[in-house]
C-alpha cells in the first residue's frame, strides 16, 4: 500500500481534530484564578477518570460469569497511586500508559 500526500494531511487533521479539545481547556484554565472551593473540587478529577475508565475495563464478562481481567488490576494499582500522589490528570494517563504497555510487553 502507498502512502498518498492526501493520506497524511486525514492522518494530520485527525491528530490536530483529536488534539485540540484535549489540549485547549488546559491552556484557558491556566491562565485563569479559580477559586479555592472550584480547585479542591477539581483535585479529584484524575481520580475519577482513572476510575470511569479503567474499572470497566477490570472486569470481564464471561458467559454468565464476571472476571477479573488481572492485567488491567494490576497496571490499575500503581496508575491509582500516581493519581492519588500528584492530582494530575496528565501525569496519571502517561503512568497508566506507560505501565499498560510494559505489562502487555512483558506477560501478554
């Protein structure tokens, strides 16, 4: 298969579309004083992402019977603790990202 210049301009507006909502909220909200209640509030958010999104993905349906997918639990534990230790949403993706692709490296 070759690679058209069309091809790479829909993989790069792909990027830039998926990129931007990501990025943007952050550049606004930095350069904005919230007050305290908004930021102990907002403190909490990694945490409940990381659950949102990972709990599902912890537990699998089989036949009648749900199981504990342990590769999940266990890239799940220490994505947790970062959350918890740095209340960034960026630091807790990369460390769920980063410990995901090892385990899978290594035991899948």
């Amino acid at each position: 298969m070759t690679t058209s210049i069309w091809m790479v301009l829909v993989i790069l507006g792909c990027a830039v579309v998926t990129w931007l909502p990501r990025i943007l909220p952050f550049v606004f909200v930095k350069n904005v004083k919230m007050p305290d209640v908004v930021l102990r509030w907002l403190a909490y958010i990694p945490v409940c992402i990381l659950s949102a999104l990972v709990i599902e993905g912890m537990f699998v349906k089989e036949a009648q019977l749900v199981t504990i997918d342990w590769l999940h639990l266990c890239a799940f534990i220490p994505t947790l603790l970062v959350a918890l230790v740095t209340k960034s949403l960026s630091k807790t993706v990369v460390a769920g990202v980063i410990t995901m692709a090892a385990l899978r490296f290594f035991f899948s």
